[in-house]
C-alpha cells in the first residue's frame, strides 16, 4: 500500500521534534511494506541542518515553500491509498491540508496525525471557524503522537469521526547503549530548545535544582538558551546534533525530561526524548504527569518529580550504580513493550481493518 504523508522533515530535526517520531514509526512500516512517500517543505533552514541522508526505506521529496510547489508534491497524493497531513509542517498548514484533500481519492483513507495535540485543540477551541475544523468532516481519522482519553474526547467533540494516540517510542536501531563521552559528563544533562511552553519549567525544573546543589554538575543543551542566566555549575554546549544522543544520555549519571506545560496538564503524553534515553540505558528523571506508569515504572524503571525540590533531593540521594540498575530497567521495559514496531503493529491494523472494510463495501 502507498502511503504520501506530509509532514515537518523527516531527514531533518533541527527546530523539529517530530523528527524521530516519524523515522522510527515510519521505518517500522515499511518494514511492513508499505511504500512510503515524505513530503517536506525547504523552510526554517531545515534542509541546511539536515542529521541524515534520504533513507532506502521512504523516498523524500523535498519542495520550495511556494505555494506553486506545494501544489505540485499535493497533487501526488492522487496515486496514494493512504494519505497522511501532519500537524505543524510549518509552511501553509492550513491550505496544504485542504490541497491534500482535494486531491486524495474518494477511496484513499484521509488522515490528520498531530504531533502537538494540546496545542492544536487550544486553537479548535479559540477559534470555531478553524480550517482544520472544517476539514475534520472529510478526513477518516485522527492520530495523535500523544493525549490519552482528554485528546480523544476533546477531537471528538470538535468533530473527529475517530481519534487514536499512537505514542512516542523506541528505535532501537538510533538510540542505544554506547561509550560515555566526556564531553557531556555531569551529574544531571537536559537536552531541549528553548520553548514558551517550556521554559518557566526547565527553570523550576532544572535551574533551581542547580542552583540548590552547588556542588552537583548539571549539563543544558539546545538551541536558545545562550543568553539565559544560569549558576556557575551549569555548563550549556548549545545545539547536540541527534548522532550526539545516545553519548548525552548515556554519560550523566541522570538525565531530565521535562515536559511541556500542555502536556504535563494533558497528561498521557511521553515525549521521545523518554524512549531515547530509557533506549540507551540512562537514568531518566521527569516531570511528572499523568500516566507515566502506562509507560515506566516509578521508583524503579523512572524517577518521578512532582517539583524542583524533588528533582533536588532525587539526584543528591542517586548513586551512580542505584543509577545504572534504573537505567538497565527502563531499557528493558521499553524493549519489551515501547518500540516503533509495536507501534506499528497497531497502525497497521488500524490501516487493514478502515481499508479492508471499503473494500468489501465496494
């Protein structure tokens, strides 16, 4: 089955998270044999930044943000028998949905996936005559990288004849064990760009800690934080390229998560970054947010905190070996349960059973 989905950039993460979401799931089906076409607009100096190569497993297709030339790669999606619009692709999201729309097959399965859920109902919400509001009536399917019962229900009551979470997950194939680096040796490392919706936490999450333990080392990377004040036991090393991550997560000997604010208040949302470290074996601290025991197991598999002051007393009571033992359990956990093939798995049934039944329809 062919599958044209439009999103942010798949060989590219620089200021994209979905990045490794979509390589890991997509990946995953075309080991299922689907045949996959990624449609990704030359924006925000994306393309400049590129991580890597075109895969063998998915053919990009890279196009100027014109509206000329998004009107070319949408009119592909003629041939597809999956037609996928991501959320947040970040030039003339609203125009390229209804494009993709008008040209899909009447029998093609037509699908939103939102990789910010949160963010994009607040906007349903604020704003009734929302293109996507609109649209929701001519797609089959909503999938979201995240949400739980709240996204769900709140798709639905906007319009959505369905909605799934598909969640974040492991490739075990990017993210793994490897040697520590000194270059990202600390106690406490925290990888995320500087964000509205997360920097008043990354302050009560990890700056206040730092500043509590002066005699702890805490490690910032990201883009954006140079001109943010911080102790003199914080070290920033700026923007870490993905080939860095699994020598980030590995070297401290905890690494933070910290959530967005609207996913912590959604709940049901694990970020990548949760599967990527657990993946190689570190020892995750997060946030904490409403089920995070569907994913890992606090107190054993993660390490939970409610505050700053928690993530202050967890790491001055953390041993590198108390460490090590969480880590190994995460990965284990996560192999077991959390990659993107078992994530695939479920998307391929969804796939089978909505086109299956068109078929014995017809």
């Amino acid at each position: 089955m062919k599958i044209a989905f439009y999103g942010s950039s798949l060989v590219s993460a620089y200021w994209n998270g979905a990045a490794t979401y979509y390589r890991g799931l997509l990946r995953a089906l075309a080991e299922k044999g689907y045949d996959i076409t990624f449609y990704e607009p030359d924006v925000y100096d994306r393309q400049k930044n590129r991580d890597m190569d075109p895969p063998d497993w998915c053919r990009v297709v890279v196009y100027e943000g014109t509206i000329d030339a998004l009107k070319t790669v949408t009119s592909e999606a003629a041939a597809a028998d999956i037609v996928v619009k991501a959320s947040g692709v970040g030039f003339e999201d609203d125009r390229l949905l209804e494009e993709v729309l008008r040209h899909a097959r009447p029998h093609a399965l037509k699908i939103f996936w939102d990789v910010d859920a949160p963010a994009t109902l607040t906007e349903l919400k604020a704003n009734p005559d929302h293109p996507l509001r609109h649209a929701l009536a001519r797609l089959d399917l909503v999938l979201t990288y995240g949400g739980g019962d709240p996204v769900v229900n709140a798709y639905r009551s906007v319009g959505a004849a369905e909605c799934v979470p598909i969640y974040n997950a492991l490739d075990p194939q990017t993210h793994h064990p490897v040697p520590q680096d000194y270059r990202f040796a600390a106690d406490l490392g925290f990888l995320g760009n500087r964000l509205p919706d997360r920097e008043a936490r990354v302050e009560h999450f990890f700056l206040e800690p730092a500043s509590r333990l002066p005699n702890r080392t805490f490690l910032l990377g990201g883009s954006g934080w140079q001109d943010k004040p911080i102790s003199s036991n914080v070290r920033y090393i700026g923007h870490v390229p993905t080939r860095d991550h699994n020598a980030f997560n590995v070297t401290p000997m905890a690494v933070l998560n910290i959530s967005r604010a609207s996913m912590a208040e959604n709940g049901f949302s694990p970020a990548t970054r949760v599967f990527e470290a657990a993946g190689a074996g570190a020892c995750l601290i997060t946030d904490y947010w409403e089920g995070i025991d569907v994913f890992l197991k606090s107190g054993e598999e993660v390490l939970v905190a409610r505050d700053g002051q928690d993530v202050a007393a967890l790491l001055d009571g953390l041993s590198r070996q108390a460490a090590r033992e969480i880590g190994e359990k995460a990965r284990r956990r996560v192999l077991a349960e959390h990659t993107y093939s078992n994530r695939a798995e479920a998307v391929d049934e969804i796939f089978r059973a909505r086109l299956g039944g068109r078929e014995a329809a017809e």
